[in-house]
C-alpha cells in the first residue's frame, strides 16, 4: 500500500506538470497589422496577485528582447494584493522601455499604484482610478505601519513622474480633505478622466486604444497582443487568496476521508491533486521553488513512516515539514497560518463525524488497528472452566495448605481448600470451579454443615 500511494503521488505530480507545461504555449501572443516601430500590449485585469507579477515579467522580459519602442498596460482591475503590486511596480520601474497605462473601466487601489509607476497615463471617457485604502482579507483597514508604508510608496511613485504627490496621497489616506474633487476628510479620492487630466495624472482621454496609438505617434506601429497562458491564468486562479484555503481543505479532507474508505480511491486522488495543484499555482507564480515541493515529498515520506516506527517523533517531524513547505510556498505568511487553520479546523470536525458514523473497522485503520474480541463466542478462552468437576469427590494426596494435589474419580488435579489445611488422604469434595481454579472441601465438614 505505502509503494502504492507513492506511485500515485509520483505519477500526479508528473501528469499535471507535464499538462501544465504544454499549456505554457498554447496561449501564443496575437500579432497585429502594422510596419515600423514594435508596441507591446500588456493587459492587466481581474484581481491583483502574485500570479499577475509572474505573467508581467514574463511579458516584458520578452518586449525587451523583442526591441520592443513603447509598452502599453491596459488597465482594469478592482485592486488586489498589495505585495503583488509592489512587485509589479517594480517590474514596470525596472523597464528600460517607454511605457503608458490605459485605464480602460478601473485601476483601484493596487491598480492606481501600478499606473502612478507609468510613464504615461490615459483614460476612457468612463474609467476611474484611486479608492486606494489598504484592506486586509477579512474587511477591515489594515494597521497603521501597513497604511503608512503603502501612502509612502502611492507618494513615492508619484513623484517618481513628477506628478503631485498630494493627490496619491489622498487616495490612500482618508485623512486628506479634497471635497473639490468629491474626497471630503475620511473618504479616498478616486479621479474620473477629467480630474485626473486636471491634477496631471493623466495626459489624455481617449475612447479606444487606436485612438491611444496615435496621440502617442505610433498609428503605424506593428503590435504585439500579449495575454496570459492557460498555465498562467490557472496560476493566477491557484494563488488568490480565497482559493488557498478550499485547495488545503480539500487535501486534507481528501487523505483524512482516504483513511476510512477501503483501498486507494477518489478521496485521496482528490488530496493530492489539491495538494499538487496548490504548489503548481505556487511555483508558477514565482513563490515557491523546488526545496518546498521537496520539504513536502519528505513530509509525506515521515508521516507514512511513522505508521512503521514508534516513538512518535517521525510522524511530528513530518507535519512539521509540510507546514514549513506551505509557508515557504507563501509571501504571507500570516494568511498561509490561516488558511492552515481553516483546513485543520474542516479536517478535524470532518474526522470526528467520520469516526462516529463509520468508525475504525474500514479503510486504512482495519490494518493497524485490533477490532477483534476474544470472546467465547468465537472459540477465544483464557482457560476452560470444568463445571464438570463440581460436585465430585476424591481424596487429597498432598497437604492443602491450601493449594496441593487430590485424585478425583482418577484424574489427578490441582486444588485449593476454602482456606483452612486439609491433610493428606483426607476424603474432599468439589464444591466450585473458577477457571483453571477448582476449590475442593473436606466432605466430613460437609457432612457436619448439613446436620
């Protein structure tokens, strides 16, 4: 069973690589109609995290070695992680290439920081940009050290291209009062196109990116259409934050299940693929590498160990090492403890309910654990108890003093007295058995008891 479970976990994590790794080039960049200078088209869409930051540097890295003349990232996001667009501020401050953001619907929070690292910003007629409050996960206004790191780096990227600093600022810090621009003391600011043009951080407003191409004189322009693979569309799906946790769930509950189920089934396929598919998003995004894939495989290998081995120590071993490969797969460590909670918190109550409703005599536990009693029933007895015997008579051939030897219709015993000495050739009868215990009486007492 154990070769079994190993072969299955090997064969998973190679199947679902390999998949993966041909969907790496499925998605290809669209190539448009067009002569002269190279302009590259980097859409930035749907929620901000870490898979996002891989897919970007993918794409810029390959502007860059393409000669690419101008960068161009679309922009329509509600904001995301804040880590996640520090990263790609980065990416974006790093490219040796002139580039502008089109705000095409909406670049909130961690979208407004990644447009203020532009060179240029454009707008639609419709789109809006700011209402860049750091929010934890569970709803509520980060700490102080967080919310005055983040107006930090709003403040930052806007003076980086020289733009007020004053707006960036009042869309991260509520404490700002501009009620000419709808921002009144204790609410962010958020631009439309016109204020945003006004303040400068926008140079123009444009309906669609042609017209986008020719205010920045690349109408005849060739442009390359980037967008993210399969591989890393299911990257950016395995890293958000709500899905973390349902894929650990679902691991554990999986090979949890797997204990009670007989042999090797959907339960556990189900564990590991989660389990598979979680450090896949992971290492595609760029947060885990392989000594966590490593550390896990180790994990494993202990846990199913300990099964083996006694002490104890295995077993605590290799839960420590899957905790510490999850948390080395994660640039939160504060939420991967959360997300571990909630899968032990599902885990244990799913196990509970389990072990009442199915118990220890199927799956895995059959083989390890001992159901069987020893009872008469089934043929099991400690010793054989002779009721036979109760009742006959005999002599005592040895003193009981008061264990000794007697001769009872010519089979030889070992007997007991009631508790007084009985001498040797003196007449006894049997008067109860216990087990191999038989207690014997002499019979001229007897005798005396019943007159």
């Amino acid at each position: 069973m154990t070769k079994l479970f190993f072969r299955i976990i090997i064969f998973s994590f190679l199947l679902v690589t390999g998949a993966f790794s041909l969907l790496q080039v499925v998605s290809l960049p669209a190539y448009a109609q067009g002569e002269g200078k190279l302009v590259y088209i980097i859409p930035i869409e749907d929620t901000v995290e870490r898979g996002m930051a891989a897919f970007l540097q993918r794409t810029t890295n390959e502007a860059l070695e393409q000669g690419a003349d101008h960068v161009i990232f679309e922009l329509d996001t509600p904001g995301g992680r804040v880590d996640a667009a520090g990263e790609i501020g980065e990416i974006i401050q790093d490219l040796k290439i002139p580039n502008t953001a089109f705000v095409t619907s909406r670049a909130y929070s961690a979208g407004s920081y990644i447009a203020l690292n532009t060179d240029n910003i454009y707008m639609k007629p419709q789109a809006t940009m700011g209402a860049s409050g750091v929010i934890k996960s569970d709803g509520t206004a980060a700490d102080k050290k967080a919310q005055s790191a983040w107006i930090s780096s709003m403040v930052t990227a806007a003076k980086a291209h020289g733009r007020d600093p004053l707006y960036a600022r009042a869309m991260a810090d509520p404490k700002v009062d501009l009620p000419e621009y709808g921002a009144a003391k204790g609410e962010y600011l958020t631009l439309g196109p016109s204020e945003a043009k006004e303040t400068g951080y926008a140079e123009g407003i444009v309906d669609d990116r042609t017209e986008l191409l020719n205010e920045l004189g690349l109408s005849d322009a060739k442009v390359v259409e980037e967008s993210p693979t399969l591989a890393e569309n299911l990257a950016r799906f395995l890293t958000n934050p709500v899905v973390i946790p349902i894929l650990l769930s679902v691991a554990s509950l999986g090979l949890v299940v797997e204990l009670y189920s007989p042999g090797f089934g959907i339960p556990g396929i189900m564990g590991i693929l989660a389990l598979v598919l979680f450090f896949y998003g992971h290492i595609v995004a760029g947060l885990a590498g392989y000594e966590a894939v490593i550390l896990l495989i180790l994990g494993v290998v202990l846990i199913i160990a300990e099964l083996f081995l006694p002490g104890g120590i295995a077993g605590i071993a290799g839960l420590i090492a899957i905790v510490a490969s999850l948390m080395l797969s994660s640039a939160d460590m504060g939420y991967m403890a959360m997300s571990i909670g909630i899968a032990l918190l599902v885990t244990i109550a799913v196990s509970l309910v389990l072990f009442k409703i199915v118990g220890m005599e199927r799956g895995f536990f059959r083989h390890i654990i001992l159901n069987e009693s020893a009872s008469a029933e089934k043929g099991f007895l400690s010793s054989v108890t002779r009721l036979e015997l109760i009742g006959l008579e005999g002599e005592a051939i040895t003193p009981l003093r008061p264990a000794g030897t007697a001769i009872l219709e010519g089979e030889r015993l070992d007997v007991v007295s009631e508790g007084g000495f009985i001498q040797a050739k003196q007449r006894v009868k049997v008067v109860k058995t216990e087990g191999s215990r038989i207690v014997v009486r002499p019979i001229n007492s007897l005798r005396k008891q019943e007159e």
